[in-house]
C-alpha cells in the first residue's frame, strides 16, 4: 500500500495494483480499476515514485510479511 494526502488533508492508504490511470486535471486525480477516483495533493510525479518504490520494495523482499 502507498500513503497518499486527499484534499482535506486527510491521508489514506491505496493499493497500487488497483490504480488504472493517473491524471493531471490540474489536481491529481487516481482512477481505479473499478471506477473509483480520488483526488491527491501529491504530484502525478510524486504518485509514481511511490508506485514505483513499493514494487521495487516488494521485488527485494524488504516488505514485511506476515506469518500465519
């Protein structure tokens, strides 16, 4: 999951494998895959090295997993 800041402020988490499109529309507006869109105060830039950062932690390993 990556942090994001809606534009109240407020921050949520949000799965990136769930993020279809990401526009510019002057804010930053993130599009899931089932229609569900959500305006950011980061940058479309920011928002992609977030995405980009977590794939690359999942890809290494570094993510912490829980045992059962």
């Amino acid at each position: 999951m990556i942090e994001l800041t809606k534009m109240n402020s407020s921050k949520f988490f949000i799965n990136p494998h769930l993020i279809e499109i990401i526009e510019n529309t002057p804010d930053t507006m993130i599009t899931t895959i089932s229609d569900k869109k959500y305006y950011v105060l980061e940058s479309v830039e920011e928002v992609t090295e977030k995405i980009n950062n977590y794939f690359k932690d999942i890809n290494s390993g570094r993510q912490k997993r829980n045992k059962t």
